[in-house]
C-alpha cells in the first residue's frame, strides 16, 4: 500500500511540475532558435528586444542574444491571438495590440493586453467585440509618451488619445479616418500628431484642419508607398516604404533612404532605439546606421533546464500513468465483475471504432471543406471578372490612385460581390496583382489596410504568376507570409486584345480553416466519447441494480429479510432515477419557463421574477419536505410514506406535461421536490440504520449514484433538445418517472422496530439540544455549509470562467464529467479506505484540504489546463467527503438520541440552505476578483477546518471527563 501512496504522491508532483513547466517545453530539441515570418520587433530601454512572430502568433524576448522567452497566442483568457503591435514602457512592460480573426482572415475583435517584463499577463487594457467581420481595426496605435502608455482609437470622424486607464486625453478630427489613415506617430519635442494616409502622403496635424505635408509618394523619384511611420528620440521620422522595399528617414526636409535591396520590410517601432524587421531578419537602426540583430538565436540556460526539467517530469508522468494504468487493470481483471467487463468491452470499442475511422474522416473533411471553400472563391472570382473594368485596373498605378474614378470601379466592382448590405465582408478575401519591373505588385486588397499598393518579396520568374499568365489557367494553392497563412485560387485578368493584364486571387484564412476543421472533428471525438460514457454510466447503475435485485430474491426466497447492504444497493437506482430524471430539463427549463412566463396572464409580477419561481419552487419545497418528511413518515410507515412520495413524483411531473403553462410548471415542480424530499430522506434513513461499513458504503452509493444522475440527465437532455421540443421532453420524464414508483412499490418495506428500540434505550433529546451541542453545529458551520455552498464553485463559476476560456455550453456541459467520473468510480474505494486507515474526521479533514489546495492554485495559475484539473480535484474531494459526511454525521450519539429521519431531515435542510447561498458566494468571487475571492474562501475553510478540530477535541475532553465521572457516580452508588 506504500508503494502505492509513494506512486500518486509521485504522479501528483509529477502532473504539478509538468503544468508549471509546460510553458518550457517549445524550446525541445534545444539548438538555435530561428524567427520566421516577422510581424513586429521593438526594443525597450534595457535594449532587449520583443519580437512578434509566426504571423503575430508568438512573442519572444531576447536579451545579449538570447531567448530568454515565449509566449504563445492562442484563446487563453489572459493571452493574445495576433499581435498586430507590441511597445515597451520604461518599466520595460510590454503592451500588445491583439487582432482576433475570423473567416476570411476578418477582424472579429481588438485587445490591448499589457505583460510585465517577464512575461507575466498584467490586464486586459481594451477589448472591442464587432457583431460581424470587419476589415480595419479600430485600434490605431500604441505609443509610450512621457514614461506613460497611450493609444489611439479610430472611427469615422477621426482618432481619440486615450491613456491606460481608458480616459480621453484628445481628440483629432479628420473624417473617414477609418477609411483614409493607415498609420500615427507623435514629434517627440512638440508632442504634435503626424499621420500617413492610403495615398502615400505624410502630414502633420493642424487644429485648423489644414495639414501640414511632409512627404508625398508621388512627388518621389520612384515607386513609393509608404505603410509605417515612427519617430526617433532626435526627432528623426521613419517610414516603411513598401513600394521600394525600403526604409526611408525624413529630417530637416530631406528624405534619406537608409536600407534597400531584396530584403521586404513590413513595420517600424521607433523611440530610444529605432527598429525594423522584415519576415526573417531584425535590424536596428541609428540615424542612418545600420545595426543586423540576427535572424536565429540561442536559448537561455534557465529554459534549457526547464525546458529539461519539463521533459524529466513528463516521462515520470507518463510512468506513473501506466504503471497505475496496469495496476488498475490487474484490480479489475481480479474483480471479476460483469459491470466491468462491460464498461472495458463498451471503452474498447469506441476506441477501436475511433482510432480506425477518424483518420479518414478527419482526411476527407479536409477535401470537403477545401472543395466547397474553392469552388466558392472560383464562384466570387468569376463573377468578379464577369463585367470587369480593365481600363480602371490599367490605370491604376501608384498610391494616390486610391483617390481616382478608375479606383471607385474597381472597389465597386469587388465590393458588391464580397459585401453584405451593411458593408461587411463575408468570409473570403480579394486581391489583385500585376507585374512591374519584374516584382509581383499588389494594386488592390479589399481591406485596403495599406493603400493601393504592395510589393511582394517573391520573384515573378519562378512565380506562380507568370506560369498563369504563360499557360493562361488558374491554380488553386496555399500561401504562408508574414500576414498569415491562406488557401486561395488564382485566376488570370484579360485585356481587351486578349493578353494577361492582371490576376485575381480570391481566398480564406487557412489558419481559420484548420481551426475550423479541428473543432469539427474535436466535437466528434468528444460526442462519440460522451455517448460511450453515457452509456456505461447508465449501464453501470442497470448493473448494480439487477445484482441487487437478485440477493434480494434469493434472501425472500429464504424467507430472510434483506440485508442492510442489499437495500442499500437496491435503493441506488432509485437515487439515481430522481437526479437523472429531475435533470434532464436542467439545461432548458429557464428557456421553457421564461417562454411561459411571457405568455402567462399574470401581468403584474416581471416575467425575469415568474421564470425563476419554478426553479426556486422545487428547492424550496425539497428542503421542506427534507425536515418535515419524517412525521409522514413515522405516521404511515417507510412503505407507504414511499408510495406517497412516488405517486406525487409521478404527479408532479406529469403535471408540467398535461397542462402547459407556467402556474402548472410552478406547481408540478413543488409537488416533485416534495416527493423528492420525503424519498430522499427515506433512503437516507434505510443507510444509516446500517454498520459502519455498511453505512460507508451506502453513503458512498448515495454520492456516486447522485452525481450519475445529475451528469446523465443533463447530457440525455442535451440529445433529446436536438430531436423533440420542450413540452414533448416533459412528456419522456413523466412517463420514465413512474420507474420510481414501480421500483418504490415492489422493493421497499418497513422495519423500523429495532431502531426505535434503539433510540428508546438511549433516551431522546429535544431539536435546540441537538443544534447546541457543540459537534452538531460546528459539523453544520464548518462543514456541510462551507463544502456545499464552495461545490457551486463547479456548477456556478466554472461556466462563467471557461466561457471566458473559450468553452462553449457543450464543451461546459461535458466538462462536468471531469468532476464526476472520480465520485462514481472512486467513491466506495476512498471512503472504506480514508474510513478505515484512518478516521471519518480525518477523512472530513481531507476533503477540506483539497478544496483549500484546488482554490488557492487557481488563483495563482489561472488557466484553463488549471481550470479542468480542479474540476478532477474537487471530484476526488467529494468522491469521499460528502459520503463520509453523511456517515460521521449519523454516528454522532446526538443523532441517534434525537432519531434518523428528523436528523437527516435537519441535514437536508442545511444542506438546501448552502446550496442557496452558493451561487451568492461566488458571485461575490467574481465581484472582487477570481484569484482574490478564491484566496478568501480558501483562508476562510483553512480557518473553519481549524475550528471543527479544536471544538471536536475540547469536546471530546469533556465528554471522557463526564465518562469517567459517571463511572465514579456508579462506581460510588454500588458501594
């Protein structure tokens, strides 16, 4: 057993060690480290420099040449999906200009995130969600001025100074901004605002609305369009020119050209140290020098070893994992149980069935959305060139052109195919091309982000250009640049005389596309392994049952009378039927009640208020009937009580079916809480009239057979949503409903003979003497409440937080079964060992502990991977704590003096009572904050945990000194 300990202890510090060390494991197989398509690079004051690669999807830190760094974009709820522009502070924190997009490479959303210097995620400065695919960022700018951070935000009218904190500092008028301005710098003397616009002019802002010119691309020498701009600490003006492929700098009224050549540069950071990058090389620039700061890097020594560190951990984890996995298998082999042998043959096939079809199912989605994706471009391509201006695409020929009659065409052209009515794109781009001097030139984008023109950094001899000009026939192909990844077709433009003037290129984010693929087939995997678990789970209690259930007529046969375990086991299903049952609307009965509500003919309550009532209802009336139940109970026996509480089961959720409407969903989820209460209390009370390791057990099939039901019911109800609508879905429960009924009728009995006796030689106790003693009420205050109420944590804060991450209701929902797949299997197994190894306090203590553990780590980690692997840790918790809760309760010698059904009653109540506050509690969390408010509840149960020890001692101190004194008394009265 110690080797055992020993490997999950192992396997615990393994997964910890690996989760913290995860971020380091992108730098295997060690060795240089290359940057590759080149977004962004600026350097901070400490002259280590920030580069922004993989099209945006990456950010590195270099520091003497080495990485000391990454951070990797993706969905995560603190990180960044495109950095479009990053700039460092003086305090060398980074800020990031996140681009969020959708089909056709589209802009669905802006952030400005802010990281420390190490990388660490600070705030979220400014988030902007469009409701539909744009094309120009509202984000202009980010700029550092005076030591303090600002940016610029762009609309119709002109560009607004904002600083950090989301306060306006100035406003620019200039109208169509949006469509006119590609790019900003501020002087660094006079603090004045100088703009780029689409037509290759440089200005500098005036109040007055007339701007003063700085550089005109038509007024140059050459093909000149520039894209960036920014400023030097002298004073010195920077600007990509990405006609030329050149970068030029504008001082004292004289343009220098300070690079040139094959190299393509795309942006421009300025401040202390100049920077410029193009897709796979960094420079610096000072003045007119110029300063290579390398293409390829070597990695730090503290990621190497962690990066080493993280390799180590991974391959313990995975030892561990298969030696449990072994050592789980030679448990169930020795079981010899048909339970398990079902699961394993359901398991096997699914996964057979999975690894077999899925490869080439995932192969020929790919060829299925590739075909419809190009079939679609060569749709909008064609129709495009149906009616095509080709004199207007000639004439267009520099920057200013943007301007022109011949440039209105062809936007019109292009733009009443690929936009909406509201002048949004749908999900494919446009793009145009020509040859010039031997280079691919772009004249026109339908995001327009950069003017009219762009220079491409491939030749046109080896180009696919010039093979669809020579051959005449289109191609269909993928391309990866610094601005992304794209599947596309591309098509030859005609003149009039029949010769190539031109190519269109129509495509879609490829990046977009394989996300969209991935997702398919993820949800795939995930519904197939769903059902499959479904299905064993509802197997698994179908199992348990008719085991049950035949010992149970074996013993009648014998003319015994069950025994305590068999009843246990027998009553399991029934727990079971009521979560399952009950839960199946969970997921739509707000829906279906606010759509009552609204047709309802009570005016005068707010139809938010009528659609809670039917939710609140049922609670209310479970908790009443929780504490009452027992005196139905002791008046007319378990039996009939049973009976009683089947048939209002049945009744009340059938009642829903027969009479739609929102008094009668308020009414029949009243009377089912009620028979929810009286059953539950029933079943309750047959587990705890057993011994210890009866009670253990039948506690711990309580829990198991609870959360089944809860899990099951709410993904059976998700499927049902998708074939029949709601009123047919209550029609499918009540019918189901009448299994309790049926199963209350044939199997439960009375024997309450022995515990009454019982209870009779221990004498009794009145309801404030069991609420004072001091082990009843610190159980309540330090453990049922607190546990209960810190559950919603699973059931209220995780859909919140892991929309944040990303997760959709679906994968929320199957989530669910993280938490509850290790009460189910682990349940029994934990609860006889914790029971018996050591003790049901201890075992309480434990549970706590875990909550306090899952809490404070995710507060300080806070991501999804932490997220899920709570979810598993508070299921281990509640696999053995909520059992032995139930079990430590009913052996406490109060209990058993004021009786089981009024006891269990109480701890109903209560439980009822912490669920109510629960989703308060965390609201509240979510109000100061989740790491803060996580870190006060986990203070919070370390103190209450603390507390139920010391009472506990002091209590039993004083009863040993009561023990031992009436040993004395008694002692004295026989002499």
């Amino acid at each position: 057993m110690k080797k055992r300990a020993a490997l999950v202890i192992t396997l615990i510090v393994g997964l910890l060690v690996a989760i913290y060390t995860r971020e380091y494991a992108k730098y295997l197989p060690f060795g240089q480290f290359h940057v590759e398509d080149i977004t962004y690079a600026v350097q901070d004051t400490e002259e280590a420099i920030w580069i922004a690669d993989l099209a945006g999807e990456r950010l590195i830190k270099l520091e003497d040449g080495e990485i000391k760094f990454c951070l990797e974009g993706g969905s995560d709820k603190n990180g960044f999906h495109e950095a479009a522009e990053i700039i460092t502070d003086e305090q060398q924190n980074l800020y990031v200009r996140d681009i969020v997009r959708g089909s056709g490479g589209f802009i669905t959303g802006e952030h400005i995130i802010k990281y420390s210097g190490k990388g660490a995620y600070q705030s979220t400065i400014l988030t902007i969600e469009h409701e539909e695919l744009v094309m120009t960022s509202d984000i202009a700018r980010l700029f550092i001025m005076d030591g303090r951070f600002y940016y610029l935000l762009r609309d119709e009218h002109g560009v607004v100074l904002y600083d950090e904190n989301n306060q306006k500092v100035k406003e620019y008028a200039y109208e169509n901004a949006v469509q006119a301005l590609v790019s900003f710098a501020f002087q660094p003397e006079s603090g004045e605002l100088v703009f780029l616009t689409k037509s290759g002019e440089i200005y500098q802002y005036d109040e007055l609305g007339n701007h003063v010119l700085l550089y005109s691309a038509d007024e140059s020498d050459e093909f000149s369009v520039p894209r960036d701009i920014t400023y030097d600490a002298l004073g010195n003006l920077y600007f990509v020119d990405v006609g030329s492929s050149s970068i030029q700098m504008l001082s004292d009224g004289q343009v220098y050209k300070i690079m040139t050549g094959e190299l393509h540069y795309y942006s421009i950071a300025g401040g202390e140290r100049v920077t410029t990058a193009t897709s796979e090389w960094i420079m610096g620039i000072n003045g007119t020098a110029v300063r290579p700061l390398g293409g390829s890097f070597v990695i730090s020594d503290y990621c190497q070893v962690m990066g080493f560190v993280w390799l180590a951990a991974t391959i313990v984890l995975a030892i561990c994992v298969l030696l449990l996995a072994f050592l789980g298998l030679k448990y169930l082999w020795r079981m010899k149980s048909s339970s398990v042998r079902i699961s394993a043959a359901v398991i096997s096939i699914v996964v057979l069935t999975a690894g077999i079809f899925i490869p080439f199912i995932t192969v020929q989605y790919r060829e299925d959305m590739t075909e419809q994706v190009t079939m679609r471009a060569q749709l909008v391509s064609d129709l495009i060139l149906l009616d095509f201006p080709e004199e207007a695409f000639v004439n267009i020929r520099k920057a200013s052109d943007i301007n022109s009659a011949d440039y209105q065409k062809l936007r019109e052209q292009v733009q009443q195919v690929l936009l909406n009515e509201e002048g949004n794109p749908y999900d494919l781009y446009c793009s145009m091309y020509y040859v010039k001097d031997e280079q691919v030139v772009c004249s026109y984008m339908i995001e327009e982000n950069t003017g009219a023109f762009y220079t491409y950094d491939w030749d046109y001899a080896d180009s696919d250009e010039k093979y669809i000009a020579e051959t005449g026939e289109g191609i269909v192909a993928t391309r990866t640049m610094s601005e992304g990844s794209f599947l596309y077709v591309e098509n030859p433009i005609y003149g009039q005389s029949g010769e190539v003037i031109g190519f269109i290129e129509i495509g879609t984010d490829l990046n977009v596309l394989s996300e969209e693929l991935g997702n398919m087939v993820f949800d795939m995997i995930l519904n197939v392994s769903v059902m499959a678990i479904l299905v064993i789970l509802i197997s698994m209690e179908a199992i348990f049952f008719l085991n049950a259930s035949r010992e149970w007529k074996k013993a009648k046969q014998r003319g015994q009378v069950p025994s305590c375990a068999t009843q246990n086991r027998l009553l399991r299903i029934v727990v079971f039927l009521i979560f399952f049952l009950t839960n199946i609307s969970v997921s739509f009965l707000p829906l279906y009640a606010i759509e009552m509500a609204e047709s309802s003919a009570i005016s005068f309550i707010p139809m938010e208020i009528m659609a809670a009532v039917p939710i609140s209802s049922e609670v209310i009336f479970t908790a009443i009937f929780s504490v009452f139940g027992d005196v139905i109970i002791r008046r007319i026996g378990q039996r009939k009580a049973g009976v009683v509480g089947g048939v209002m089961f049945t009744a009340g959720l059938m009642l829903r079916f027969i009479v739609p409407g929102i008094t009668s969903l308020i009414i029949g989820n009243a009377v089912m809480g009620a028979a929810q209460g009286i059953l539950l209390l029933i079943i309750n009370a047959v587990i705890a009239r057993g011994n210890d390791q009866e009670k253990n057990d039948g506690f711990a099939d309580y829990s198991a057979a609870s959360l089944n039901g809860i899990n099951s019911g709410a993904v059976f109800g998700g499927f049902l949503v998708i074939w029949f609508d709601y009123h047919i879905i209550f029609g499918i429960i009540g019918i189901l409903s009448v299994l309790v009924l049926l199963h209350v009728l044939w199997y439960l009995s009375d024997h309450e003979g022995e515990v009454q006796e019982e209870e009779e030689e221990k004498g009794s106790i009145s309801l404030l003497q069991f609420l004072t003693a001091p082990r009843v009420w610190i159980f309540f205050a330090a453990v049922v409440v607190p546990i209960i109420a810190f559950e919603y944590f699973t059931t209220y804060l995780f859909p919140i937080i892991g929309e944040d991450y990303g997760l959709n209701e679906t994968y929320v929902g199957y989530a669910y079964l993280l938490n509850g797949l290790p009460v189910i299997f682990f349940s029994n197994f934990l609860t006889n060992y914790l029971s018996s190894k050591l003790s049901k306090r201890k075992g309480l203590i434990i549970a706590s502990v875990i909550y306090i553990v899952t809490f404070a780590g995710f507060a300080i980690m806070q991501n999804v991977v932490v997220l899920l692997v709570s979810l598993v840790l508070l299921g281990i918790s509640d696999s053995f704590g909520l059992s032995i809760q139930n079990s430590y309760y009913t052996d406490m010698e109060e209990v058993q003096r004021y009786g089981y059904e009024k006891s269990i009653g109480i701890y109903n109540l209560f439980d009822n009572v912490a669920q109510s506050i629960g989703s308060f509690v965390f609201s509240y969390v979510i109000i100061v904050g989740v790491g803060k408010g996580l870190f006060m509840l986990a203070a919070l149960l370390m103190l209450l945990s603390v507390l139920f020890i010391l009472v506990n001692i002091v209590s039993e101190r004083k009863g040993k000194r009561n023990h031992k004194r009436k040993e004395r008394t008694g002692a004295l009265s026989e002499r």
